[in-house]
C-alpha cells in the first residue's frame, strides 16, 4: 500500500475506535439518567430547538430511518413529542418533553465533571487542536464525498 492509503486506514481505524470510546462514555453518563447514548443524541439535537428527524440525522451524520427509530422511541416513552411543522406537512418537528429535559439536565453534572477531566488530561489549546483536526478532517471528507458523488 502507499503512504497515503496507510494514513488513510489509520486515520479511519482511529476514528472508529474514538467513536467506540465516545459511545461508551456516554452510555455511561446517560445510563442513571434512563437514557441510552442514542437517546441523549437525538434529544440534545432539539434541546435548542424542534427539528425535523431529517435535519437531525444531516446534523449528526446518522441515517434518516436510525434517527427515526430513536425519536419514535422517545415519543413512546414520554421523552418526546411531535408537533407540525409550518414548512413541510409531513416532516413534523421533534421536540423534548418536561421529562425529556429532566432526563438531559440529569447528565449535566456527570458530563460536566468528565469535560473538565479531559480538559485537565489534554489541556484547553489541546482539546480545540483535537476539535479543530476533526472538524478539518470531517469537512475534507464531506468535499471528498461531493466530487465522488459528482463523478458517479
């Protein structure tokens, strides 16, 4: 193989492995609070604002039907709500329920306390060059993805 699909194959393998970790850090935070990691996801896309399922899952980089399930889910147990939506018919807004922002607010201090841990293990200027080469790398890979979808 050649130096760039060597860094290519690491660069992913890494990635998959952060992704792991962040999955089970959050499992943990959001477990006592009765959530599951999937469920704070969607919940915290919405906290701000209601949205469609289709814009969450743009936002978070999941498939439209993954995030459909988690919001059913989260109507069914009271955590959500739908509500219509003034620009598309069909696509209703997601939004959280009293419970649902209980259950959030829940995690606060164990997200809070496990931030300021990574913060002290990787310092501040740390922490935003990580944030900053993902977010390079995330945007380099959307263009990239662009021109193969342009070339197909």
């Amino acid at each position: 193989m050649s130096e760039s699909a060597d860094l290519l194959s690491a660069t992913a393998l890494t990635v998959f492995r952060l992704n792991g970790q962040f999955l089970e850090v959050s499992e943990r935070l959001a477990g006592p609070a009765g959530l599951t990691a999937a469920w704070w996801q969607v919940l915290g896309a919405v906290l701000r604002e209601p949205r469609p399922v289709a814009g969450i899952a743009r936002t978070m980089g999941m498939t439209r039907q993954g995030v459909q399930r988690v919001a059913d889910l989260l109507v069914e147990k009271g955590l959500a709500e739908y509500r219509p939506n003034p620009a598309h018919r069909r696509a209703k807004l997601l939004q959280p329920t009293a419970a649902g922002r209980e259950a959030i607010a829940e995690i606060v201090p164990g997200h809070r306390a496990f931030a300021d841990r990574l913060v002290a293990e990787l310092g501040v200027e740390g922490v935003r060059d990580c944030l900053d080469a993902l977010q390079r790398l995330s945007g380099a890979l959307a263009r990239l993805d662009e021109t193969v979808h342009e070339q197909a």
